[in-house]
C-alpha cells in the first residue's frame, strides 16, 4: 500500500472525465437557473450535494491515485470502477437532479422524461433484483483475462470515466429520488432482495482476495518501482479486498433509503385505513371474504 501522503498528492488528468465534469456540472447549472425563471426555487444544499459529494467525489476517483494508477494497478482499476457505480452515483442522487429537470422542463421535453423514467428499461435497472446480478456479472469479469485486456486498453479507459457512472445513476436515481408509486409488499420485496445482495456483490471480492494464482494474467510491471509497489499476486489481494468492502459497505445507503421508504408508505396505508368509516371498513372486509378483490 502507498503511504497516506502518496495516495492523497498523487493526481493526474483524465481529458475524458474532465468532458464528463464539465457537461454534467454545466446541464445542473442550466437546470437550476430555468427552474428559477419557470419560478421555482431549489435548494443550495441539494445545489452543494451534487457538486461537492458526487463531482467532487467523482473528480477524487478520476483524477487522484485511482485513476492516476488504475493501468498499472489492478487494485486502483476495480476500486475505480466499484467507486464510480457505486459511491459516486449515490453522492450525486443527493443533489436530485431528476428532481430539478421536472422543475425547468416544460411541455414535450418534461413529457418525453417522464416517459423515460416510467419505462421498462428504467423499471428494469432501478428494481432491486437487477442490481446484485448486474453487480456479480460485471465483478466476476475480474476473475478472467478480460479484466487484464481492459485495463490495458486506453480506449476502454476513457469510456469507463462515463459509462459507469451513467449505469450507476441509472440504477440508484430510481431508489434515491423515490420514483413511481409501489406496495408496501414491494417494497418489502426490494428491501429483502437489497439484503440479499450484500452476499452477491461480495463473491467476486472474495474470489479475488482467496485465489493463488493471478488471473488477469498480466506481466508484472517493470522499472524504477516505488518501495510500496506490491507483487502482482498481493496486487490481486488487495483488489479482492477493496472490492468485497466497497460491495457491502456501499449498499448501506440503499437499504436505508429502501426502509426510510417503506415506513412512510406503511404509515400512508395505516392512515387510508383510520380514514375510513366503520361502514365502508366492513364493507371491504365483506368484500374480501367473498373474495371480490376488484
């Protein structure tokens, strides 16, 4: 491991992530200057989340001693990629940018992003069942030489600066920006389903940390290598075990927001039943018992 102050001076520039800043930072900042002409206003804190937490931290894992490093060290390479579809996309949700492109869209552009967001592509990739098995699919190619052709290939490098991170939002803004209307069993579905993937995201991780042979069977780096520099078998250890960590630690906040979710709607269903009569209470349990569920 690099010492503290290495790993923490250590930058470099990646031309593709600092389009990716740019872009990104540049269409929140119109978002939020047509939401205030449409005459609404939005809050600095979301403001503060969304280019502090999520492009400051993605600046961090793109520009620092992951993405400084991450063609020579397969430990920075994964840490990189389970940063940026993970933590990353999580930070930037805070700032809510679906929220703010429903108050400056108006007319066809609000409608064409409802009708994105209500897909089944976005069902799809924002249910809890398509994280863990997307997560596992994508972790075990690890486990192969391929992981070694990609790190390698600088084209393959600037597309994961982008392609990660949008597949990361796109799986965590459904759950972290609350959208759609679901039952409370759903939600409990989803809320086990998440549990269940704290073991299936953690499997490549410890693969990676058990096996005694490299896998990616790339030659060892070679020159004037720095004291700290690990051997390529301790290289795969130490990415196997930032890999299982970032997996479970990173699901923490989707759980959260997932139970935060279902108390409220538990206490919506709890208040639609005091609301109503004794007779139209009765009337439903009759309906129930004669098995009219329509």
């Amino acid at each position: 491991m690099p010492p503290v102050a290495t790993f923490l001076t250590t930058w470099g520039l990646d031309v593709v992530g600092v389009i990716f800043v740019v872009v990104t930072g540049g269409l929140y900042a119109v978002g939020i200057i047509v939401s205030r002409r449409n005459g609404h206003r939005w809050s600095v804190l979301n403001t503060l989340a969304f280019y502090l937490l999520g492009l400051g931290g993605y600046a961090w894992v793109s520009f620092g001693f992951l993405g400084f490093y991450s063609i020579e060290l397969r430990w920075a390479f994964t840490t990189r990629i389970a940063l940026l579809l993970f933590a990353v996309p999580v930070l930037m949700s805070f700032g809510k940018p679906v929220a703010l492109a429903r108050q400056a869209l108006h007319g066809r552009p609000l409608r064409l992003l409802d009708r994105f967001l209500g897909s089944r592509f976005m069902r799809l990739l924002g249910n809890a069942v398509f994280e863990p098995v997307f997560t596992l699919v994508l972790f075990l190619v690890f486990l192969t030489p391929l992981a070694g052709t990609l790190r390698l290939s600088p084209g393959v490098e600037g597309a994961i600066s982008v392609v990660i991170p949008v597949i990361g939002l796109l799986m965590v803004i459904p759950i972290m920006e609350n959208l759609g209307e679901y039952s409370g069993f759903f939600i409990t579905v989803e809320f086990m389903l998440s549990f269940a993937a704290l073991v299936f995201d953690a499997i490549p991780g410890i693969l990676l940390r058990l096996n005694g042979s490299v896998l990616d069977r790339v030659a060892p780096v070679v020159g004037n290598l720095p004291a700290w520099w690990p051997n390529t078998l301790h290289d795969q250890h130490l990415s196997g075990d930032f890999l299982w960590f970032l997996a479970e630690i990173t699901d923490i906040p989707v759980l959260v927001v997932l139970f935060m979710r279902w108390s409220r709607i538990d206490r919506r269903d709890a208040k639609s039943v005091d609301d109503l009569s004794d007779e139209d209470l009765e009337a439903l349990t009759q309906a129930h018992l004669r098995g009219d569920h329509r």
